[in-house]
C-alpha cells in the first residue's frame, strides 16, 4: 500500500477531513466535499481556497470528521478488509 493511502486512512479513523488530489486511487478513499476536498494537482489557489474553507467552517470540520471515522470504520478496520478479500477469493 502506498505511505499516502496510509496517511488518508489515519487522518480518516482520527476523524479529520482531508485535503487531497485526485491522483491514483484517492477518489475512490475521498468523495470531494462529504469527507474532504479534492483539489486540482499544482493549483496553489484551489489548496488555498478549500484549506480556508475548512479553517473558517467548525461545522463543516466536523461533518467531514465524523463522516471519516464512519468511513473507515466500515471499509478500512482490519476486520472489514478482511470480509472485502474473503469475498474476492
């Protein structure tokens, strides 16, 4: 697994929203604007804006948060990555 998908995923199961590119698999980890953002690669102006964005809005931290700590717990646990390989094999 690449060093950036575990950093999605821990930033996910400590509940914080993340800020990410659309690169490889991210989309597929981070759905832009329910638990994150996704920005344009070398758009310093879209990181900008949607890092404000979360700084301004408390709200907005939390929803995305919350929806984080959900997402893993029923996708990336140990347990249900087992079940989503089990089911492959």
């Amino acid at each position: 697994m690449k060093r950036w998908v575990l950093v999605l995923l821990e930033a996910m199961q400590a509940g914080l929203p993340v800020i990410a590119t659309r690169r490889g698999s991210i989309p597929e980890i981070i759905q832009d604007g329910v638990n994150g953002f996704l920005v344009e690669e070398q758009n310093a102006a879209d990181l900008a804006d949607k890092i404000l964005r979360l700084a301004d809005d408390a709200a907005l931290r939390e929803r995305m948060g919350q929806t984080n700590q959900q997402r893993f717990a029923e996708y990336y646990t140990h347990e249900q990555y087992g079940k989503t390989h089990d089911r492959r094999v």
